[in-house]
C-alpha cells in the first residue's frame, strides 16, 4: 500500500511511455543532436538501407554497368 501524498509532492512511481518521434536534421547537427539525447537519456536510431534499397538507388542514379563477357566484367573492375 502506497502511502499518501500531499499536494506539494509527486509521485515518482509513476511510468512514463517511451514516444517516438523521426527528425530529419542537417548532418552538421547530428553531433549536437547525439550529444543532447545522451546527457538525457535518450536513443537514436538511424535507419538504415536495406542491400535492395542500395541497389534501387544506384539504378536510380545510372550506377549500372553491363559487361559482354567475364574479361570485359574484370577490366570494368580494375579501371
């Protein structure tokens, strides 16, 4: 049984439900950011990319490279 309080004191049973929230920051600001969420206790969580996500980017940006044959792969490889 818990005891009593008085108005003027708090409860400091009581259980908090963790929130999450998604920021999207400068990266110049990950730093401050990692630095704040240490001193209060906090976690961050950076998504990552999936190997398909990685491969859908460089679709994406033209990173696609054919070769006839197993030379041709290799001297793509070695320039």
């Amino acid at each position: 049984m818990q005891p009593k309080l008085k108005k003027a004191e708090t409860n400091m049973q009581t259980a908090t439900v963790p929130q999450q929230i998604f920021l999207t920051i400068p990266s110049g600001d990950y730093r401050f950011v990692s630095t704040l969420s240490q001193k209060m206790g906090w976690t961050i969580h950076k998504p990552r990319k999936s190997g398909l996500q990685k491969a859908l980017d460089d679709v994406r940006a033209g990173n696609v490279y054919e070769a006839k044959d197993v030379d041709d792969l290799l001297a793509q490889l070695d320039a």
